[in-house]
C-alpha cells in the first residue's frame, strides 16, 4: 500500500474524520459526532481501517446508504478523485498474476482486503454520487459480478458530463488516473 500522506496518530485521525464529517453534513444528515466517535473508539480494528483510507488519499467520511442497517456506520472514501495512493492497480490477483509484463505493485481487491475495506459496488457508487460529484477527472473500480470477471473482464465507473458511467476493461488493465473507493461498515 503505498501512503499519500504520513502517519497520524489516533487523536489527529479523530480530528481530521470530525472536521470532514460536520463540514459535510449532507452526507449524514441526522447523525452525531459524539456517536461516530464513541463507535470507532470501542471499534480498534476499524479506526485502523480508517487510517489506511486516509493516508492513501481516500478521505474517508460517514455516508448514509439505503442499504446500511440502523446500528452501522459506514465510510465511503470521500476525496473528489480516486484515491492518489490507490491508483494504477488492476482488479483482482487473477489478473495481477496473468500479467507477464508491467506488473503492478498490486492489485484493487488485494489492497483492500489488506486494508479491511470493500470495493463499492454499483449501486453504492452510484449512491455515493447524489451527495457530491466524484471521479470528474478519474475512474474507481467496482465490484464486478462473477459471470463478467469469468470472462477476463472487470467494471469501473465515473462522472462524466453530469453522468455516471459504467464501463467494462480486462481485469489486467491499469491506469495512473484508475484506483478504487472503500467502504467501510463499523
């Protein structure tokens, strides 16, 4: 995993996560700081979690989706584009491996299980969309369903021309301005 930003300390994570959620109340409109805080405080392995979305540039805040339950929070990377220090990545370590030249350091699924994160699937992109505009410039792999991943292939999407697009690639592929957005359940 390579870091966009140097390490925090917990104190200055729980800064910077309190400053992005009540500057950003649309996205958790109804909720209180002081209940996020005592949830990731009493969730260790999740704070953790949320320092790797940091530092890698994902900028991680409490986004209320329709398929969230009641009790959970869940962070989605926030940052405008694609995180910086999870870009030029293919999708799964099939295709990593298939790769015989050009390599890249790793693969999306391979980074985010390492970090304890998921990839957004379609539907909670999408979601993600209606509280900000992200990825104008970049593209965020997806969750791809089995059948396309059978065949060699892999989704992503982005925001282009006040649309959200859905595009298909070989899982192998890579690119500077292609990384992917986490979601994290505490």
């Amino acid at each position: 995993m390579s870091n966009s930003k140097k390490e925090l300390s917990r104190e200055e994570l729980l800064d910077i996560l309190k400053l992005r959620f009540e500057k950003n109340t649309k996205r958790h409109e109804g909720l209180d700081w002081n209940t996020v805080q005592a949830k990731l405080e009493a969730n260790p392995k999740k704070l953790e979690s949320l320092h790797k979305m940091e530092v890698t540039g994902g900028e991680p805040d409490v986004v209320l989706l329709s398929d969230g339950k009641p009790d959970e929070l869940i962070f989605i990377d926030c940052s405008a584009e694609s995180p910086a220090g999870r870009r030029s990545c293919c999708f799964d370590l099939e295709a990593w491996e298939s790769r015989k030249e050009h390599k890249p350091k790793t693969s999306a699924q391979a980074m985010a299980a390492e970090m304890g994160i998921e990839i957004l699937s379609e539907a909670q992109y999408r979601e993600l969309q209606q509280v900000g505009k992200f990825d104008t410039k970049t593209s965020s792999w997806i969750e791809t369903p089995a059948a396309i991943r059978k065949l060699g292939g892999a989704l992503f999407c982005d925001r282009r021309y006040e649309h959200i697009f859905v595009y298909h690639n070989g899982a192998e592929s890579y690119y500077a301005a292609r990384g992917f957005r986490g979601l994290l359940k505490v």
